[in-house]
C-alpha cells in the first residue's frame, strides 16, 4: 500500500532540525512545539517532513540524504517539542560528514553536538588500549610465570 504524497502546503516554513550520526542510523530531531497531524514520507533518497505546530503554522521540510537509506526500517517518534526520526543507512559502517547530499548547508539543519561522537575511530582506539593491556599482561606473566598477579591493592575502599 503506497502512502498518500505529502504536497508542500502554500504557506508555510521548515522545523529546525538537529541531526547526529551513528554507525547504523542517523538520528533528526525536528524541533516543533506540540507537533499535530504529522506525515512523514521516508524515501531511499530523500525524506518530507509535514506538521502543524501549537499555533496551527505549517510546518515541511524536504532533504535529500547524504546517502541512501532503507526506508522501510526507519522510523519517528511524536514527542510534546520534537519528532524524532532513527533513519538506518543503506551502508552501516559509513559515516556521513553532512546529512544533505548538498554540500550547501541549509539553514533549518545543524549538527547535535551534545549527541555526536565521532564513531568511526572509537574501535580503533578500544583496539590500541587492549593492545596495551595484553602487552602489559605478557610482561607481567614473562617476569613472574604462572603466577597470577594480586590486584588487591586497586580496591576503591582504603
């Protein structure tokens, strides 16, 4: 069953949009006060977002992913001052440098920095430290072998 095509009303102006990105998913938070008979149309390549606000404004906006999505495993919430849209990517794995495929910056959209972490190095950062710990381990066991090392001293509790 298709879903009805959102038509972008006459009068109206676009919801601020705080975006962020994880491995799986890009995450846009639009910001509207009372948000009431949302449509959201979730494509491959593009989204349209319809609403009213508490004042009965028109609210749409429209933008052209970065990269493609799966459409069908994408999903938004209503909450009382935003709807939040989890967006899955076609390529996990893949981080997205700008959410719209424009490389212009639209003025309705900005990253969410309270939320974004720059993922795609986290591994390899995780992978370093464990490196470091087996090493550690390795000359702990070459110096004293078979002994178990007594961490007894770490306790939280003095």
């Amino acid at each position: 069953m298709n879903k009805p095509k959102i038509i972008r009303p006459e009068s109206c102006q676009p919801a601020r949009a705080l975006w962020f990105d994880r491995k799986k998913y890009v995450t846009i938070n639009f910001m509207v006060q009372r948000p009431k008979d949302v449509q959201v149309d979730i494509q491959q390549d593009k989204m349209i977002f319809c609403c009213k606000n508490d004042e009965d404004d028109m609210i749409y906006n429209e933008l052209h992913f970065y990269d493609k999505v799966l459409a069908n495993d994408s999903r938004e919430r209503v909450y009382d001052r935003t709807v939040n849209m989890l967006i899955r990517k076609l390529k996990p794995d893949v981080a997205w440098p700008r959410l719209q495929k424009d490389p212009a910056k639209a003025s309705w959209i900005a990253v969410d920095f309270d939320n974004w972490r720059d993922w795609e190095h986290e591994e390899d950062e995780g992978k370093a430290e464990y490196d470091n710990y087996m090493d550690m381990l390795q000359e702990m066991n070459c110096k004293n072998p078979g002994l178990i090392p007594d961490m007894g001293d770490l306790s939280d509790s003095d």
